[in-house]
C-alpha cells in the first residue's frame, strides 16, 4: 500500500505554481483605465502578442455551433477573430499566478478595439467556488457587460471550467473563448463545454454545457509548466488512448520519458489525437444523453476513471491534481472490468504499465474504501442510488457497467490499494 500524501508521488502533489496565497479573495484589476499600457512579457508568457502560426492545426468540433480548436504556437493573434463581430466588452479572466498574461492579453485586445477587463481570480481548485463566481458576476455588471459581449480564459483546467460557467450563467450566455495554458486545459476542460464549479459535498456538482466559440491551444505555453503538472495533464491523454485512440498508447510506449516533456517528437501529435478524441465524442452527444446500460455509449466514455478518481479528489480535499487521482481510477475500472470477466488481462495490466512509466500514481490507501463509497454516490453518472463505471469491454471499446456487485468493487480496489 502506498501512502496516500500525495508529497510522496511528484504527480499527486498539487501545490502552487507560484507562491501566491490560493486561498485569497479573488481581487479586482479591472481598472477604469483600460487603455493601461501592458507590462513587458517574457518568454513564460507564451501568450504574448506575436502573428499567428500559418502552420497551425484546426480541430472542428461539430457542435451546434461548431467552432475551431487551434494548436500551434503564437496563436494571439487568431483571438479577435474567434471573437467575431458584434464584441465590444471582453472580460480576461486569469488566475494569480498568470497575472502578467493575462494583462498583456487585456492590452492586446484593447489595441485591437475592445474595451477589455482583466479579472484575477485564485489559484487551481479555490477558485471554483460561488464566492469567486458570485465576484466575476459583479465584475461584469459593474463594467456594464451585455448579451452581445464576451469573456476569454487563460489559464488551467479550473479557469476555464470557471470562466465558462461565469459566461454561461451571465445574462443566460455570453461568447467565450479559452485559451488553456496547461496540457489539461487543452485536452480536456477547454473542449467540449463543461463549466461548473465545485461545492463542499462533491467536484462539478453546479455547472452548465456552454460551448466556446473557440479554443486557442498555444504549445509554447507548455514549456514553462512545471513538470508535475504537465504529467498530470497527460493521465486524460493516456485516458484517449484506452478509450478510442491506441495510437496515443503506442506513442506513450515508444519514449516514456520522453513523453513527460513537451519537448517529445510526438507532443504535438499526442494532443492533436487527444482533442480530436474529444471533439469527435462531444460532437455527437454534447450533453451526456446517448448511453444506454450495456449498450452504446456517448459523452460518458470520457469519464473513465473519473469516479473513483474525483472520489479520491474530494477526500484529499482537491490537494491532489485531477490527474493522479485519474490515473488511479483508470486502473481501478481497468480491475473492475478484469473482475467481471469484460477484459482481457493484457489490456488490464497495461493501464498499470503506461501510467506508472509516466511517473504515475497507481496506488491508493486501503483505508479509504468507506470514504470513497460515499462520495462515489454523489458521482454525476449516479442513477438513483445506483453506481455506474465508466469500463473497456476491451481496448477502445468503453461500456458502462451498472450497479457492480459489492464483492466486485471490493476486489478491484484490492489491486489498487
């Protein structure tokens, strides 16, 4: 058993990129002069104003208003045209930690005509809160935002779930476009509409399916990333693999370590087959309506291992990043479908293969079992009272198995504990 302080594993730990206080109140920046002039960026910055790569990849997601994903790198300058005719107010929300980005993006786009905001908001998981929602409200009335405006993202997985339920819920919808800065925002929150914030009974209990105009995916931002949060955002990668894309497999095995920094051959590659993973999947079922128990499923499938895995979030009180705690459900659910005679065991034994070589958490506390029974019960795909996993029938074939036996889940966390 391995201990569940997620100090122990580099991928669990979730501490701060920055040494800003995450559990401070979300202040205002929005200064009355937004003409202000931009602070000199650096190359951390990777949003800095620059020309937009012609070399970038376009992923269409088909939705009912379908909209790009754009990979590549100097990606800023494809922002006012996501945007569209008709914005004149844009809200730059961004967290702590990329305060110079997301003023240098603010100065951009008022150079570009906009009138614009930057909203600062906390760090990682405390800024997915009503407080910090409840602020960016205020925020937007106070500055006199409309229907016909529009917010932008930059940052993280939580920035993007937080700014596109602040965009869902103003006035019943506004435009909004993201620009994820970490590899988790890009293959998974960024794409596909899901907005929400967390509450203290479980993780993305409040939220909304509001799709982005748009989704800029500028790599160069992936190569100040802490090396920690860059594997964890590769767990949803591996997670593509196993779902729908065994190329994603492949290409993990081929340099394991290699694949741990953006710097891979493949990089690009891995998150291109990713998001179109997603974007194929969203596409055809956006709001999460199309599985059936035992038969075919839909948006679901992208949840694999996320139940156990946001179980074991909320235990740690979302001390732990999203990916090791996925990381761990994948191979729990990889167990599950072993112990009810759906998978084979070479397709079994892999998920504990590629995710450990990637410096992975594979292991939970035996200790948890009780508490993470609970909190699985609060899990979206919950029907009353009934627990349903997310599980391979075999590699890129998910299913949903409904109300497992006991002994069962009892025997699958055996191997993971």
């Amino acid at each position: 058993m391995t201990d569940s302080n997620p100090t122990a594993d580099p991928a669990a730990s979730a501490s701060a990129t920055t040494s800003a206080d995450a559990t401070a109140s979300a202040p205002a920046t929005t200064s009355a002069d937004a003409t202000a002039s931009a602070p000199a960026t650096t190359s951390a910055d990777a949003t800095a104003s620059a020309p937009a790569d012609s070399g970038a990849r376009r992923i269409r997601v088909a939705a009912a208003a379908p909209y790009d994903v754009v990979i590549g790198n100097n990606l800023l300058g494809e922002l006012p045209g996501l945007l569209g005719d008709g914005v004149q107010r844009v809200a730059v929300i961004h967290p702590r930690a990329l305060r110079a980005s997301g003023d240098a993006i603010r100065d951009d786009l008022v150079s570009a005509g906009f009138t614009a905001h930057a909203i600062e908001i906390p760090d990682a998981e405390e800024a997915k809160s009503a407080e910090v929602l409840a602020y960016c409200w205020s925020v937007l009335g106070q500055a006199g935002f409309t229907r016909s405006d529009a917010v932008v993202s930059i940052g993280g997985g939580t920035t993007t779930d937080l700014a596109g339920f602040v965009a869902a819920t103003w006035l019943r919808g506004v435009k909004v476009v993201h620009i994820p800065t970490t590899l988790l925002g890009m293959v998974d929150a960024a794409v596909g509409g899901k907005t929400g914030i967390n509450t203290a009974e479980g993780k993305n209990l409040v939220g909304a399916f509001w799709e982005p105009a748009g989704v800029l995916c500028d790599l160069a931002a992936l190569e100040t990333l802490p090396k920690n949060d860059y594997v964890s955002g590769l767990a949803e990668v591996v997670k593509c693999g196993f779902i729908a894309d065994p190329v994603i497999l492949d290409l993990v095995e081929k340099d394991p370590e290699g694949a741990t920094s953006p710097a891979y051959e493949h990089t690009e590659e891995l998150i291109a087959r990713a998001i179109q993973v997603k974007a194929d999947t969203v596409g055809a079922d956006l709001r999460e309506r199309t599985t059936a128990a035992g038969g075919a499923i839909g948006r679901e499938a992208l949840n694999y291992g996320h139940t156990l895995g946001h179980a074991i979030e909320r235990t740690e009180r979302y001390k732990w990043r999203h990916g090791a705690a996925i990381s761990i459900g994948m191979v729990f659910v990889a167990e599950l479908a072993r112990a009810a005679g759906r998978l084979d065991d070479a397709t079994a034994d892999r998920h504990r293969t590629v995710l450990e070589s990637l410096g992975l958490p594979v292991k939970y506390r035996a200790d948890a079992w009780p508490h993470l029974q609970d909190a699985m019960k609060l899990d979206k795909k919950t029907r009353a009272d009934r627990l349903r996993f997310v599980i391979l029938d075999a590699l890129a074939k998910p299913t949903i198995l409904e109300a497992p036996d006991p002994s069962l889940l009892i025997a699958a966390y055996a191997e993971v504990s």
